[in-house]
C-alpha cells in the first residue's frame, strides 16, 4: 500500500490507502456443451434460480478442459474423457451474481456425438438440484453467459 506522509499523519503514525483498482476482475470458468435433440444440458444449483452450463473454476493444477470434465461429472455423473470433447469457444460476458464488473471468460468445449455419452443419463448430483434440457427459449432464466452461449449454439444450428 502507498504511504501517506505529511497532513496526513495522525498521532505520529501513517495511513495507508488502498491500492488503486487494477480494473476489472475476470474469473475464470469452463463449461460442457451436451447437445442432443437440439437442446443442450443445463443444471440448476442449489439454492438459485438460474439455469448454468455444467462446468466451473478450474483447480489450480487442471487445464480448461480437465476443469469441464471434472466439473461435468461432479455435477451430473457424466464420466467423460478429453478424447469426448472438442472446443467451441470462450464467452467472455458480465459474472453474475458477482460484484459490479466483474467478468466471467468461459471455455466451452461440445460433447462430440457418436460415443457412450449419447446414451448417458445425466443426473443431478448433491451440488445442482436439477438437469434440464433447454433451447434458446429458456435463455430467460441464463446468467448473461448462458445467453451468449445459447445464441453462439443457435448460430452454429446445434440447438433451436
């Protein structure tokens, strides 16, 4: 912190000021993309009433896509490998649910079609208290990120 000195001294001590702010804070996320009959897997977390991506912070040892799988299997049972997955792009919107400016940038990486997981149940585990199926249609009930990313499904003609 920088020192105050001068007129701004009390009782022999100096203040401290906070540091400026370095801008805005970007947190970090991945997010599975399981699309099947042009709608794509959300879950709903415990105590909120938003629809999310299954996906999460990465461990400081992860890469993006290890963040995705693992979250994807905590919160939905789903034991998926790298060779599963394929990168879709990074949404980069508004965090919600977090302090004024601050950003979320998530990695999103599709499930390809063709292996076991198109005969996977997905299941809500004890950290979601439901899976749903949506369509852009749902984007009303998505943090700003789960809109993007539905609109970025819909352009690429994956979801209706």
């Amino acid at each position: 912190m920088p020192r105050v000195d001068g007129p701004h001294r009390r009782s022999g001590r100096e203040l401290s000021l906070p540091e400026p702010s370095a801008g805005p804070r970007t947190l970090r996320v991945s997010a599975l993309l399981l699309v099947r009959d042009r709608r794509v897997l959300m879950v709903r977390a415990r105590g909120r009433n938003v629809l999310y991506l299954p996906g999460g912070k990465a461990e400081p040892h992860e890469t993006d896509v290890q963040a995705a799988l693992r979250e994807a299997r905590e919160e939905t049972g789903l034991h998926l490998t790298e060779a599963d997955v394929e990168p879709f792009g990074t949404v980069t919107e508004a965090a919600h649910g977090q302090g004024e400016g601050t950003m979320v940038a998530m990695s999103l990486f599709t499930v390809r079609p063709g292996g076991a997981t198109d005969s996977a149940t997905p299941v809500a585990s004890a950290e979601v208290d439901e899976v749903e199926w949506v369509t852009s249609a749902d984007a009303d009930r998505c943090p700003p990120a789960g809109v993007e990313t539905l609109r970025r499904l819909v352009d690429a003609g994956l979801v209706d």
